[in-house]
C-alpha cells in the first residue's frame, strides 16, 4: 500500500483510515478525529526520520572526501 499524503489522509473513509492504521502498526479503533490526528503524526514522524537519514548519509560522504585529501594515495584508495 502506498503512503497517502497529508492532505489525501482528511478525503479517507474511516474504513481505509483503520486499514492504514493497521498497516503501519497504529491503534486503529480510535475516533475518526483522533485516528486521522495519530496518521498524520506518524507520517510527519517517519518523513522527519527519513530526511535526517537523508543528511546523514551525505554528511558521511562529504566527510569521506574530506578525509581522502589528508592521506596518501595509496592509503585512500584502500581505505575508501
């Protein structure tokens, strides 16, 4: 099942809204109200995460190359 956007999640039926919930391991027998706030807090949260791995990786790569100017040859192209 694909992740809905935000603001796809308010025109979902309280039915797909449950099967969602379900699918990514959320309560799903909360109030319409409640069970739609709990969705798009999780997605927030999960696309927050995502992008701080995001960074990460590059930062990790950008220090990489940092790191490469500072050793011989021989030894970067071995260690990296």
């Amino acid at each position: 099942m694909a992740v809905p956007s935000l603001k796809e999640l308010d025109s979902f039926k309280y039915s797909h809204l449950q099967n969602l919930a379900k699918s990514l391991g959320l309560r799903a027998n909360l109030r319409a109200d409640k069970l739609l706030k709990a969705l798009k807090a999780h997605l927030k949260h999960e696309a927050k995460k995502e992008n701080e791995n995001e960074n990460q990786d590059g930062s990790q790569t950008s220090l990489t190359n940092s790191l490469k100017w500072f050793l011989p040859k021989s030894l970067s192209n071995s260690v990296f």
